[in-house]
C-alpha cells in the first residue's frame, strides 16, 4: 500500500486459523484489524473492489489429534470448529468476502492443481527424510536448529518437545531462489515486509542461513488426515503447503482464471509474528516456482501477552472473546485492542487496561461529548443542531465600534477545530497505509479531546444565559460538525457506534461513503438538522478486579 501500489481493487487475506481449538483473542485481533482495513478501503474503492479473505486451516496432524482426543472423526471435528469461528466473526462484525476452509473441494482441486505445476516445472523432488517435527507449530526441523534441555530435543520456536522422523518425502527446491527472494525484499517495490523491524529478521535470516529445500509432503502411512498427493498414492500434503495456497485457491487457481488475475497478487496478508517465516520465504517462494507474483505486502503484527507469555490455548493462558463482548460491547472490543498497542508491536491484555480505556476514551471523551451537544440542541435549539452563517459571526468578532473578545475567541477555536477535522482525512489515509491503527485512533481523539476543551473555554450556558445565541449556534454547530466527521472516521473500526453517532446526528445519508476527498467534511460546519434525544453510547462501568481471566 505504499503509493506505488495504490490501485483500484484491494485483495487482503488473514491467516487460516487452525481448528484444533476454539478461537482467542489473538486470533480475533488479527480478524478486527483486517476488517478495519476491509472497511477502510471500501469506502475508497467502493465495495465491489475489496475482497478480504479469511477462513480456516483443517489438516494436520495437530488436528488429527485434536479430532481423536474428542472422540471424533476428523470431518465432523473439523465442521464443528470451524463453524465457532465463523460466528465470533458474525458476532464481532467482521464483514469478509469470503470464508475457505482447507477441507473444501475448491481448495483440495487447487492445492493438487499447484502440485502437478510444480512437477511440470521440475521444481519437486522426492528424497529421505530425517529430522524433527514439532506438531504444535507443524514445523520441520533439522538436527542443528532443536535444542537440548533436561534430556529431550525441544522446538526451537515454541520450545515444546519435538519428535523424530525418519521417512520418504516430498521437497520444494528453495534455495536457488535464496538470492532472489534477498533482492526482492531488500528492494521492497513489489513485496514490502512490515514493520520494518520484522523484514530485517527476515533478511538477517536469509543472510545467515542457507535455505533447506521444504518437506511438502507427509506419509500416509502416519498421517492420513492431510490432501491427497496427485504424483503419490503414498502421500498426503503438509498443513503449511496446503494452508498457504488457499492465498490463490480463493480466488480461482487452476480453475477461474479471469478471477485470479482480478484479485492476485494479494495487496496485504495481515499475520501474526509467529508466521512470518512461513509467509515471507516459503509463500514468495513458491509462487516464484509457480510464475505468479508475490503478495504486494506481508504486515507481521504483534502477539497479546498475559503474564509476559504469548496468549495460546496450549499455554493455557487465553482470553475469551465473547466474554468481554457480553459484558462490553463489540465496539468497545475493537476499539481496545486497535488502540492499546501499536499494530506491530506486543500488547498485555488486563481488565484493568480495558476498563480505563473504556471510561477514558470511550464513555468520558467520546459519550460526554456527543451527550453534551445533544443535550444543548435539546435546550436551546428545539432539538436541531443549529446552522450556521459565518459572515454573521465574522462581523460580530471583528466590530470594530463593539469589539466582542468572547465572539472573537469562540470564532478562532471553531477555526481550529475545523481545520482538524479538515485535515482528519488525509491524516488518516497516510496512517492507513501502514496500517497505523492506534495512530489513526489517537488523531480522531485529539480532535475529540479540542472539542470538549471547546466547551469548556466557550462555557454555551453562560452564552445562553447572557442571550449570546449566534455564539451559541457556533459552538453548538461546530461540535455536531466534529461529531460528524468522527462518526466517519470512527466506523471502519467502530461500525455500530459509527452509526450510532451519526444516526443520532440526524444525519439521513449512508455513513459509509468516502470521505477522503479534499473538502468532504467541510459541508458538516454549515448544516443544521434534527437530532435525537442523548442516549448514553458508553456507560461508565465500575472496575471488578480479576473478572476477564
Ligand atoms: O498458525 N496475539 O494458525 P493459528 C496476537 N494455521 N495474535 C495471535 C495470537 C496472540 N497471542 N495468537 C494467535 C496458524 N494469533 C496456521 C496459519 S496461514 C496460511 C496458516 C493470531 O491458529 C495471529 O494472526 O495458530 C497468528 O499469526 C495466528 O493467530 C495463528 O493462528
């Protein structure tokens, strides 16, 4: 999304969750984020050019073991998980184009169309295999990279224990594509790794690390829960071969190619840092060995901790989703994890931290403020925001014969806070394109924080009190102005209270359209129109130590 790959269609995908377990935080972190973005780039591009893709990873043998713990067959295991992330999505407003699952017939047809590919290309070879497999992160080791600890071999990842394997394989050649893959991210212009911090990693790898071709097979004979191989009867797919292809399965590989060519390359694949591997060197690779060009950009964002520790189902230390939700809304959910840590960066999850956000931010900056300018427009204007005419107020300022400070002083702040809010936009759009989420955030607040102080310097009951109602149509106006141009900024993040606001606004036109044209906001310092009574968008709520862990 740098300038240079601005274009009129946007594809953006999210990992594939594995449904060896019910989904956390973590997983809907990334999901919230990508919907944001989905959101974002449809007001620009209209919705017909925004497909964002999600869905879920089913093979494996993580999962085979999963399905055998509770005594099911794998399908029916796999069915049942994967329909619990398709409602956390429904339920967290999560508007994707599309949900693949890696057990569907499209995906298999495509995983296999890609196998037959890479034979035809001589890039797949067949060869003995022996070395260490780690089934929580299905990742294949080699004998230098486990480590010792208390007599067993540990994943050098994830640190859990490590089994050895000994069996024929199927490989991808990777590294005469090494030098290549070097070039392509150092030149960032048709792959930009962000955030900067996780692309050096990629290339201190590359560069300290000769590439071992990748094991993209398993054999039947341990593991049958896996796609069918198309050159052996032998085989099944390895979790990572199969689940990244659902990147191209999605969107007609082998089967559509006119769909393909719409949405391929990727514009973003959003991930977490634990998967960056997997996307920035094997992914880029085995497209290269396919002829397609690689995703236009990989964001790695960070992990929420809880006790210094990763949130993971196996560390036991997740936080439920839907929980939090019951108790305080969808958007207030959102609005947490998007604003408390940078994306890129690690955040630690406590109620305490929510809870402040919520009063703070939420229920005193945002609530107070839509509260205090609905109630003014019930009191002294019959319920309507009042227009406004500038020239009305200009000549009341600047009376020369009957200098009025207070007009004068009401006049310039309004000024400033338009301007803001003006500027909101394309503040907004540069930090969208490095998916500054929190950023984004934080500028729509400030312009919040001005208006409240607003209030407080132009003190509107005195005004009223001393029958100063031009001034008083000017700061009442100016606040429904900021209101306005918050509601649009807030909804791709927010899209319920978005909504709210501006429905509450009187505002009668869809709240969804771009308002990142020079001078589309400046319309909201003029009108008037009838609102609603206030109703409290965020009640305060009274910290309980210890409820969300
Ligand atoms: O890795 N903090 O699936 P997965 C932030 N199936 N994000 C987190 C997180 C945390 N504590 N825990 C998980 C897989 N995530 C593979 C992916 S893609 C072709 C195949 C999020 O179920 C984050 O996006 O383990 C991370 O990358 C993803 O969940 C891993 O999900």
């Amino acid at each position: 999304m740098t300038n240079k790959t601005i274009t009129k269609r946007f594809y953006l995908t999210t990992p594939l969750y594995y449904v060896n377990s019910r989904p956390h935080i973590g997983h809907s972190y990334t999901n919230i984020a990508a919907d944001t973005l989905a959101r974002f780039m449809r007001l620009r591009y209209g919705k017909d050019h925004v497909h964002f893709l999600t869905g879920t990873d089913e093979h494996g043998q993580k999962i085979d073991k999963a399905a055998q713990a509770a005594g099911m067959a794998p399908q029916e295991f796999v069915d049942k998980i994967s329909a619990t992330f398709k409602d956390l999505w429904t339920k967290l407003d999560i508007s994707y184009d599309d949900f693949i699952r890696t057990t569907e017939p499209r995906h298999v047809k495509a995983v296999q169309a890609v196998w037959k590919e890479l034979e035809k290309r001589g890039r797949v070879y067949k060869a003995g295999y022996s070395g260490w497999y780690c089934t929580p992160d299905e990742t294949f080791w080699t004998e230098g990279q486990v480590f010792q600890e208390n007599g067993k071999n540990l994943c050098p990842e994830c640190k859990r224990p490590v089994e050895r394997i000994e069996e024929e394989n199927y490989f991808l050649k990777m590294s005469d594509k090494q030098e290549w893959l070097i070039r392509t991210i150092r030149e960032a212009k048709d792959l930009v790794i962000l955030p900067e911090t996780r692309r050096n990693e990629v290339l201190g790898f590359l560069e300290n690390n000769v590439l071992q071709d990748l094991c993209i097979s398993r054999p039947k004979n341990r593991l049958l829960w896996g796609i069918p191989s198309p050159l052996s009867d032998a085989h099944v797919t390895y979790v990572w071969f199969d689940a990244l292809i659902n990147y191209i399965s999605a969107v007609g590989y082998g089967v559509d190619e006119k769909l393909q060519k719409k949405w391929w390359p990727a514009d973003v694949h959003i991930i977490g840092k634990d998967i960056l591997r997997h996307h920035a060197v094997y992914w880029p690779i085995l497209l290269e060995a396919l002829g397609l060009p690689t995703p236009k950009m990989i964001f790695a964002h960070g992990w929420w901790v809880q006790g210094g520790e990763k949130m993971s189902k196996s560390r036991g230390n997740v936080v439920d989703p839907l929980e939090i939700v019951d108790r305080f809304g969808v958007d207030a959910y959102r609005y947490f994890l998007l604003r408390e840590a940078s994306f890129g960066q690690d955040g630690t999850f406590s109620e305490e931290a929510f809870i402040l956000r919520y009063n703070t931010d939420l229920a005193n900056d945002l609530g107070n403020l839509l509260n205090r300018t609905l109630t003014m427009c019930e009191k002294y204007f019959e319920g309507e925001i009042p227009a406004f005419n500038p020239e009305k107020m200009q000549k009341l300022s600047y009376d020369e014969a009957n200098p009025d400070e207070i007009a004068k002083l009401i006049f310039k702040n309004r000024a400033t806070l338009e301007a803001m809010a003006s500027n909101l936009p394309d503040k907004i759009l540069e930090l969208m394109r490095r998916l500054a989420f929190s950023e984004v955030l934080a500028e729509v607040w400030a312009i919040v924080s001005e208006a409240n102080k607003y209030i407080e310097r132009s003190a509107p009951w005195a005004l009223a009190k001393q029958g100063k109602f031009e001034e008083l149509r000017c700061v009442i106006n100016t606040l429904a102005g900021v209101l306005k141009v918050t509601a649009r900024a807030v909804w791709p993040f927010m899209p319920t209270i978005g909504k709210e606001i501006w429905t509450q606004l009187g505002m009668k036109e869809s709240i969804e359209k771009n308002i990142f044209i020079k001078g589309s906001v400046d319309e909201y310092f003029l009108t008037g129109g009838v609102v609603s009574k206030a109703a409290p968008l965020f009640p305060r709520i009274e910290s309980k130590k210890g409820d969300l862990t």
